[in-house]
C-alpha cells in the first residue's frame, strides 16, 4: 500500500488538472471525430472518436497556444490560458469533401494480390509515433477498372526490450488514400477514414478489409496511408495520454516522441522507392520520399531499407 499511495497521488494529480475539451462542426454541433490538436512545436495530441481531448498545463507546461484542425474545416489557434470547454471548427469551402458515387454494378472481376513484405527483424522496423504519417504507392492497371479490397500491413507485435514480450496492447491507426501529384502524394481522395485496431493477437501480415469503402484506384494511381494514434482501452476508445517525455540531455531537455507497438517492418525488397513520410504535427506537413535525401543518419536508410512492405488485394473488373 506504501508503494501504491504515491502512484494513486499522481493519477488524482492528472486527473485533477487536466481538462476535456470537446472539437465540434460548427453548423451541424456534431463531434469531430480525431480532430488533429498541434501543439506548434512539432508535437501534438488527437481527438477521439466523440471530438474528446485531454489537455494539461501540467502535462504540457511550454505550450501556450494550440491548433486545431480536421479535413474540410479551417484551422483554429487557441491561446491555452483560455480553451473552451467546446471548440467549434469552421467548414472551409475550399476544401469540402469531393463526393465520389459509386453505385456498382455486378460485375465480374479478378482477384489480384500485390504481396507485402514481412519479416521479423527488430532492427528492420520503423518505430511508430503520432507525430508522422506514412503513405506507399500503388500504380493502376492500365486497362482495368480497380478496386482495393485488403490492404496487408506488415506488423512485428513483439519489442526488442524482453521485459516487454508477452505485454498485451491494442494501438488505433487510421488509414487514408491521396492522388498521384506528379510522383508525390497529392490531394486526399474523398474517402472517409478508416479507424482500425492492432492488437498484440493479431498476426504479422495483418489483413484490413476495406471492399466496403469502395476505394478505387485512380488511372495514375494511388497512395495508401496509415498514421498511428495511440494506443486504445479495452473498449477500443483512443486513451488519453502524453505522447512524448522529456529526456534531460547536456544541451538541456529534449521531446522524444512515445513509440508504439506494432512496429512496421521496412524492407530492401522492392527495387523502387515508393514510401514516403511526413510528419503531421507541422504545419506545412511536406511529404519526403523516404531515401538517402530524407536523412543520412537513419539506420533504416543505410542499410535499404527504404519501403515499408505493405501490400494489396485487387479486383480487377471486366469490361462493361
């Protein structure tokens, strides 16, 4: 009980002092569903599904304004001395969703796999944080109308620390789709998000069904994505918690950004570079091809291992 009093302190601590914050459709009073919260810094924190986020001066102490933001609404900059309990977004007219109907047909189609890449080498993964999206392309077939109807994602669920083997988890990712914007990823393609779930039970080529969205691909292809949010309770709800620390180094402090499990196996593959990163929290969220030019310190990158080795399942549609 001795060991449990300071820990149960610092949880009413937490608790205490943080507040929730609610980011809803200014028009419609709907909730957001995972509002993207910049901290301005390069660090940051997500909405979940209701538009609930937490936020702290305790936590987040050197922050003194916030930016909230969500596809298809304008920006909003909050002074942190005086947050809303209820914070409305604007639509913004220029960026409203684009509505692609998709009314099928029954038609006769062909399944076509695009093999991902698994492995299980620690070393050989990239480590996910909230702070960077990653996005992989796919080309059209020339002739065919085509559907994507899984997309595997390769996921090695152990750490390399072994105290943590055996630990369960379960991490929310999100999953959307942009255009080919002259071999970079373009606008996003009006697709909602996909919201899924990796669990520590789940196995190395995880396979996200997605034939219901309708996501077809366009003639100069496509980018897929997934972004990691942060790990889920065991309702699956997004937890609310800090998603960096702060390491004391010679040069002072420094933010180092929470890695979470699954790690995503990168690979030496695939003879084209078609992966790239960016990292969302900035506010120019500029995508990089993720090779020697995006940093020549990574280890990923100086060893090849430059793609992440998603893969697809296709249906390739007969003519009309």
């Amino acid at each position: 009980m001795k060991k449990l009093f300071p820990l149960l302190l610092l949880f009413l601590a937490q608790f205490v002092c943080s507040q929730t914050y609610t980011v809803r459709d200014s028009v419609q009073n709907n909730p957001i569903s995972y509002a993207t919260i910049s901290f301005g810094n390069g660090n940051g924190t997500f909405a979940d599904a209701d538009g609930n986020f937490q936020f702290s001066k305790r936590w987040y102490p050197d922050i003194d304004t916030i930016y909230v933001s969500a596809i298809g609404f304008k920006e909003l900059a909050l002074a942190t001395k005086s947050i809303p309990k209820k914070i409305f977004l604007t639509q913004d007219v220029s960026e409203l969703k684009e509505v692609i109907v998709t009314a099928e047909k029954k038609r006769k189609y062909k399944t076509k796999k695009l093999p991902s890449e698994v492995h299980n080498d620690y070393f050989k993964c990239w480590l996910p944080t909230v702070e960077s999206e990653i996005a992989v392309f796919f080309p059209k077939d020339p002739e065919k109308s085509t559907k994507i109807a899984s997309v595997y994602l390769p996921v090695k669920v152990e750490s390399s620390n072994r105290n943590a083997r055996g630990q369960t988890f379960s991490t929310l990712f999100k999953m959307q789709f942009y255009r080919n914007n002259k071999g970079f990823p373009g606008a996003r393609l009006p697709y909602e998000d996909i919201i899924f779930m990796i669990s520590d039970k789940d196995k190395s080529n995880f396979e996200l069904n997605v034939s219901e969205c309708k996501v077809y691909i366009p003639k100069d292809g496509i980018f897929v994505s997934i972004q990691v949010l942060g790990y889920a309770d065991k309702n699956g709800k997004l937890q609310q918690t800090k998603k960096y620390h702060e390491v004391e180094t010679r040069k002072g402090i420094v933010k180092v950004s929470t890695t979470f499990r699954p790690l995503l196996p990168f690979t030496d593959k695939i003879a084209k570079n078609k992966t790239f990163t960016r990292r969302i929290f900035f506010r120019n969220r500029t995508w990089q091809l993720f090779d020697a030019n995006y940093s020549d310190s990574n280890n990923l990158i100086k060893n090849n291992n430059t793609n992440y080795g998603m893969g697809l399942k296709l249906h390739l549609f007969e003519d009309d």
